[in-house]
C-alpha cells in the first residue's frame, strides 16, 4: 500500500482501527479509500444506500434517529413554542426523550435565537482529520459553542471522541479564519436515556488526542502497518486479513 500525502488525514473510526491494529487500518483504506474533500463534505447518503451498504437494523435505526435529530428544529420548532407533543413524538421513547430535552433548553434559552443549533450534520475535512459533527450549538449569549455527539448509550471512549471531533472543528475553524467562533464545551447525548453529558473545552484529554493523531500520522506515512494478533479474534476483517496474509 502506498501512502501519497493527502491520504495523511483520519476519520474517527480509522483513528480507532489503528490503535487496535493497523493492518485493519490497512485493509479498511484500501475498501474504502479516501474521499476528496469536496465530495465529502457535500455527500448525503440516503438510508438505500446505507441498506446497500450492508449496514444491520441496529445501524440503520441509529442513522435515522440521527436524520430526525438534524431536522428537528425544522419540523418541530413552532410546537416545542406552544408545548404541543405531535402523536409521531409521543408514540417513541427516544424521540420524546429528545422533544423533553429540546424542550427544557428552549426554557433555558427562554427561547432566544440560539436554542436552534447552529449546523446538523456538519461534514468537515481538514489536512489531517475529517468527519461529521452532529451538533454545534450556540450555549450563550457570547456566542461560544457546543460541539454534541448523540449516542445510544456510553461508552468508555465517549470523551476521547469528542476530543477527536472537538480537534477538527477547531483545526477547521483555523484553516477556514472563523476566528468569531469559540468552542467551549463538548458533550454526549444519550437518546436511549435522554441525557447529555457535558465537559468543557479543552481537557486534558485533548493533548492525548493530538499526540495520537500525529503518531498515527507518522506510522501510516512510514507505512508501518503491523498486525496485532491479539485483535484478531473480534475483528471483521479477519477473513480478508487472512488471505491478504496468505498473498504475502
């Protein structure tokens, strides 16, 4: 596998893959090589072409939780005003979880223009990192920002994600001079529950993060891709791992 430079940039999951073994790493790049930069940042998939794809019912239930989260203060916005629950909310756990949350911060920001966030769905790339914020809001009247990821339940890695995406909504802002933009806080919500966790930002997190990116960075450009056998037995890859293997 040769590396040119513009292949020197992570996406999360590809940020995960190589920790846990980059010839996984390897082998996900060469399935899925990377976009340019144009295409991914304007490309919506359509839940077919996630059903193409081969993702199971569990990913594809989260994707369109994910769609109805984007467009919600689109549709909804006028009754979270009047406080009316339309039928289609009430008859889903995790979509009156997230009316009950939009409608307490619609109080906090006693309804002021930044209870709406300010991007859905932001795909952005920069030199080294790329990927999709599913929320940037507005947190007070200063303009600072919170960067949210919205996730089924939690996980260990929740917060050293959320650094990953804080990292490249910030390297962004610099390489795009949106210097009227600060980012203050990051934060998980959990639909299955309908609660959000918050930290600020930066943490200390963010040091570790930006060490691991550039390591990373450095091995892939070495191509040093070794293989961790100790990853094996859970990986989905390990079919195809064994015959590119075997080729050698």
């Amino acid at each position: 596998m040769v590396v040119y430079d513009y292949e020197l940039n992570l996406s999360l999951q590809e940020y995960f893959y190589f920790q846990e073994c980059p010839q996984k790493f390897r082998l996900y790049r060469i399935l899925n090589p990377l976009p340019m930069k144009n295409s991914f940042q304007t490309t919506k998939r359509t839940i077919s072409e996630y059903i193409l794809r081969g993702y199971n019912e569990t990913e594809l239930e989260g994707i369109k939780l994910h769609q109805f989260f984007a467009t919600f203060h689109q549709l909804y916005a006028y009754c979270i005003s009047k406080g009316i629950i339309p039928p289609e909310i009430k008859a889903k756990k995790e979509l009156l979880n997230f009316w009950n949350y939009q409608q307490q911060r619609y109080i906090t920001c006693r309804g002021t223009y930044y209870w709406k966030p300010l991007y859905t769905e932001l795909a952005l790339m920069t030199k080294k990192q790329r990927g999709i914020v599913d929320c940037l809001e507005i947190i007070n009247e200063n303009g600072d920002l919170r960067l949210i990821d919205y996730k089924k339940s939690q996980n260990s890695m929740d917060f050293e994600a959320l650094q990953f995406y804080a990292l490249l909504v910030e390297e962004f802002m610099i390489e795009n001079n949106w210097e009227d933009l600060t980012l203050k806080e990051v934060g998980c919500y959990y639909y299955s529950i309908g609660k959000l966790e918050v930290q600020p930002y930066p943490s200390g997190l963010k040091k570790v993060v930006e060490n691991k990116i550039q390591q990373i960075l450095q091995k892939i450009e070495a191509e040093n891709f070794f293989l961790k056998k100790e990853s094996c037995a859970q990986c989905q890859l390990r079919m195809i791992c064994h015959i590119d293997q075997g080729e050698k």
